[in-house]
C-alpha cells in the first residue's frame, strides 16, 4: 500500500479508554504529515479542536485513505458498514473484549499506528448479506439473526433457498453469518466455522425444537428467504447486532451474498487461521 495522507477515526462508546490512543493517533499524524477529519459525534466525545492536521466537526461520511476503528468488534463492524463498498481499509485497534476482526491489540497500537501510516498493511475485503423485506434493506458484514420476542412464544420460520423450501423450524431464532461472522452467533449455535475467503454464507437455528434441524452453507448465487410462518407472533431482526425492525407474521425476508462490502487492513503474516487460535485458543487456555 502507498502511505496514507488522510485518515478518519471512529471510537466506542467509553471515551475515557481510547482519549489517551486519541491523542497519540493526532501526533503520529502530525508526524507523518497526514490530516485526520474527525465527525461531529468524535469531535465532542473527546473534546477535540481544530489544529495543524487535524479537521474536526466533519460532517458525512468521510472520504479518507485509511479509517481507524478504536474498540470491540462492533465498533469495527460500524466502520466496516459505514465505507462499505467505497475499498476504504478499517484499520483495527481491540479495545473490546474478543477482537476477533481487530488489526493489532491495544498494546501494540502505537506501532500499528505508525506502520499503518506508511501503508505497511495488506487489505482484506470481506463479504457482506444484503438483507431486505417491506421494512427496508439493510446490509451485514458480520450476520444476521431473527429472534423470537421475549415473553412470546417460540418462533415458526421456514427457509428456502431459491424455490424451493427447505424446511419449518419451531425455535427460539436462526442467524445467517458471513465467514466473518461464522465465528459469532452462528458458532454458538453450534454451525460451522467458514475460513474467510470462503465464498456463502451460514444459516443456523437458535434452540431449535427438533431433532432434524441443521446448519445449512448456502451458495454465494443462492438467494435465501426466511418466511415467518406464525399466526400471531412477530420475530424481531437484528443486522451485526443492532435492532433493525420485526417481521411480522406470514411476511418473509431475502438474504443475499454480496462480495467485496467491507476491507479489513492486515498486518503482515496475519490470516484466518492465526486469529482464530490467537482469539479462541487464548478464551479456551484461560479456563
């Protein structure tokens, strides 16, 4: 990659975490000779004002080189989604629990900030789920999951791909993952984790009532639709996590794969594989 020259930042929801990275992001920018435009909501989160390299209260969604996201994997999701489709790299720093999508750690951020303006930094582009229904369209880089509504009954959905049904699930919901996301909801419901690269998507059920129920792999060109099937329960519909609407009853909802949606910035000699046993060995070796 070529240096950067201009950079974005977004940050989660605990300023008094990330002010300290804030700062040390603004002079290593000074430094590098990049500018930093910074949106409104950033700007008075933490306190921020104009100054050599430094554009504050910008409004809309940036056009920059480089993106930094400073938190847990939801942070990075949002920026993912926001410069989605644009080839715009989210350059991660964990400040979350798990991290499974971050670049480098919080301990390593410096250093990662420094390479990253030198543009030593490979870009992986990640697939998307374009979900759409009559309530609107919405886009998923990491999953979407349709539950049921807490104190209703369980849900009824049924799925099909193309055509064609595949079958009617009593459960409490399903998710459809991403390879990025096969390592979220979907691997607690005990589906398959999918190596990024890897092209289709996920569907899993969430406690299901039966015995026959399993992980399906859809195609990358297989259109997938979820039919709720109740007479009076409506299921809620949530995109990376984020509540986005209901599905009421006999309405349906199509799920697409959509390729090259986000771009996740590498450090060299990091793939699928090294976080995987970085993120889970590390969870399975503290028990």
């Amino acid at each position: 990659m070529n240096p950067v020259r201009t950079a974005t930042v977004l940050t989660h929801r605990r300023p008094s975490e990330t002010r300290p990275a804030i700062e040390a992001l603004v002079g290593l920018a000074r430094k590098a000779g990049v500018v930093l435009y910074v949106d409104p909501e950033e700007t008075r989160k933490h306190r921020l004002e104009h100054g050599e390299g430094l554009e504050v209260d910008v409004e809309g969604r940036i056009e920059a080189d480089l993106c930094f996201a400073f938190g847990g994997d939801g942070t990075i999701l949002t920026a993912l989604r926001r410069y989605a489709g644009t080839g715009v790299p989210v350059f991660a720093v964990n400040y979350g629990e798990i991290g499974f999508l971050a670049t480098v750690d919080r301990e390593t951020a410096m250093d990662g900030i420094k390479e990253a303006f030198a543009g030593n930094f490979e870009v992986l582009a990640l697939p998307g789920i374009s979900l759409s229904g009559e309530a609107g369209e919405w886009l998923a880089i990491n999953d979407v999951s349709m539950h049921r509504q807490p104190g209703n009954r369980v849900a009824d959905l049924a799925y099909a791909v193309g055509a064609d049904e595949i079958g009617r699930v009593r459960c409490d919901g399903l998710a459809v993952a991403t390879p990025a996301g096969s390592t979220g909801y979907n691997l607690a419901n005990g589906g398959p984790v999918m190596a990024w690269g890897v092209a289709g998507f996920v569907v899993s059920f969430i406690a299901p009532h039966s015995l026959t129920a399993r992980a399906l792999v859809v195609a990358p060109t297989d259109v997938l639709t979820v039919h709720n099937r109740s007479r009076e329960e409506s299921v809620d519909v949530t995109v990376d996590g984020r509540p986005v609407c209901t599905l009421p009853p006999d309405e349906e909802i199509e799920a697409r794969f959509v390729d090259g949606q986000g771009h996740l910035a590498q450090v060299a000699g990091a793939n699928f594989y090294h976080r995987l046993r970085e993120k889970f060995g590390r969870l399975s070796s503290m028990r």
